[in-house]
C-alpha cells in the first residue's frame, strides 16, 4: 500500500513538473485571475461599499496608535528642551566663574583669594580653575550633542506629525468619496425604480397587475349590482292612475281627434248592423 501511494506521489510530481516545463501554469493563472475578476463583478456594489467603510475603519486604530507617538515624542522633546536650557544656562554661569577666577589669578600678585569668607592659595584657585575649565568643555560638548539630539528630535517630531495630519487628512479624503459613491449609486437606484422597462419582472410590477386585475373585479360587481333594479315590496304606495300617467295616454292617443274618429267608426259600425 505505500509503494503506491509513494508511486502516486512520484506520479503527481512528474505531471507537475510536466505542467510547469510546458507553460500550462499560465493557462492555470490566466483562468485563476478570470476567475476571480467574475467573482469580484458579481459582488454587489453596495455590500462592496459597506466593505470598503469596514475598512475606512480599520484605519482607525492605526491613526489612533500613530497620535500616541507623536504625544509620547512630544512630551520627550519638550523634557530634552528643559534639559538642554538647563546645561545652556549653567555654562553660562560656569564660564563666567572661570573668566572670574581667571581674573583674579592675573590681576594680583597675591598669594591668598578669599572667596565666600573662606581663603584659598594661589595655587588651590589655580587647580579649581583648571578642574572647572576642563569640567566646563566637557559639559559644553555634551550640550552640544544633547543640542543636536533635540534637534533631530524636532525634526521627526515634525515629520511625524506632518505623517499623522495625512493620514487624518486621507481618511477624511476616503470618507467623503465613499458618502460620494454612496450617493450616485442612490441616484442609479432611483433612476432604476422610475424605468418602468426594469420593473416588467419585478415585484412592483407584479403588484401594479394585481391592483389592476382587483380593479376590474370590482368595476364587474359595481355594474352587476346597478343592473339588478331596485327593491320591491307587497303594498302599493302610489297610485298608479296618477295625473302623469293620464296626460300621456290623451297626449299620445290626442284626445280630440281620436274622440271623434272612435264615434265616427261607432256610426258607421251602427249603420252596417241596420242594413
């Protein structure tokens, strides 16, 4: 049993290799990215929509980590700025010690300095001068790299917040194309529900024949009952010799000439019998 199925993976792997030699992968891309474009123009445009604000979204986090950052460096840059105004202002005051000390060594040939009621040797004044100057030069050059420091800092602090205002600005870009498309596919739809060619098959129209067909129904109900007459009950009301029906029969028969013409056939009726 393993010997073949050791003979079938050989056999998968020849055929394989058959496939690659002879460019067949192409055709296998080639339907693969056919396929996957259909795939992409049979998905609804507004689920495609809904899709792409999860993903106007998902930027959210990003941003918000991004702003962390730059109030995090923010607050760095500005505790490495008191730091350096700090060491600025004490070189300040340390070099005017030294030009002081400096000062006194050579303009007196004295032997004693008394200095905050304490006095000290020439050659004490002239150690600490030299241990204050040497002092002095290195805390100048760490102020300066801790000058250059801050401003490097500054400058991708400042990059980093021109990075973050795109960033808001390209999501706040995204949100108003995405309420665009929104919007013109709103108007297609309407323009689609007003064109009464699309709507032969759908259920609009299949209510519209419904309604129609009820209307016909009842317009058949409304004339059969308008053919059926009134209603008639067993005690006469009305007289039915009323005056109208009397003036017609004399308007209809004219009442003189037909008096006279009944008596003339009365005569002649009577004067045949006599014969």
């Amino acid at each position: 049993m393993c010997k073949k199925f050791i003979g079938l993976g050989v056999l998968v792997a020849v055929a394989a290799v058959g496939l690659l030699s002879t460019g067949a992968m192409s055709y296998v891309r080639t339907g693969y990215n056919t396929a996957s474009a259909a795939v992409k123009e049979s998905v609804p445009i507004d689920w495609e929509i809904k899709r792409a604000r999860d993903m106007i979204k998902s930027l959210k986090p990003e941003i918000d980590k991004s702003r962390a950052l730059v109030a995090r460096e923010e607050v760095q840059v500005a505790r490495l700025a008191k730091e350096v105004q700090a060491k600025e202002e004490m070189l300040v005051q340390s070099q005017k010690d030294i030009l002081r000390l400096k000062g006194d060594l050579e303009g007196t040939t004295s032997t004693r300095f008394v200095y905050a009621g304490r006095t000290y040797t020439a050659q004490q004044v002239r150690d600490d001068l030299e241990s204050r100057f040497d002092q002095f030069k290195v805390a100048e050059e760490t102020t300066h790299k801790l000058s250059q420091v801050l401003l490097a800092r500054k400058k991708n602090l400042e990059a980093a917040r021109r990075k973050l205002d795109g960033m808001q600005s390209a999501k706040r870009q995204l949100e108003v194309e995405i309420e665009n498309l929104q919007a013109r596919l709103t108007m297609v739809e309407v323009a689609q529900t007003n064109n009464p060619v699309d709507l032969d098959d759908s259920h609009l129209s299949q209510t519209r024949d419904l309604l129609d067909q009820l209307a016909i129904r009842i317009e058949m109900q409304e004339t059969m009952h308008s053919t059926e007459g009134g209603l008639v009950g067993n005690i006469q009301l009305d007289d039915p010799k009323s005056p109208e029906l009397l003036n017609e029969i004399a308007n209809y028969f004219d009442g003189t000439s037909s008096k006279s013409e009944i008596e003339g056939n009365s005569e002649v009726l009577l004067s045949s019998s006599d014969d």
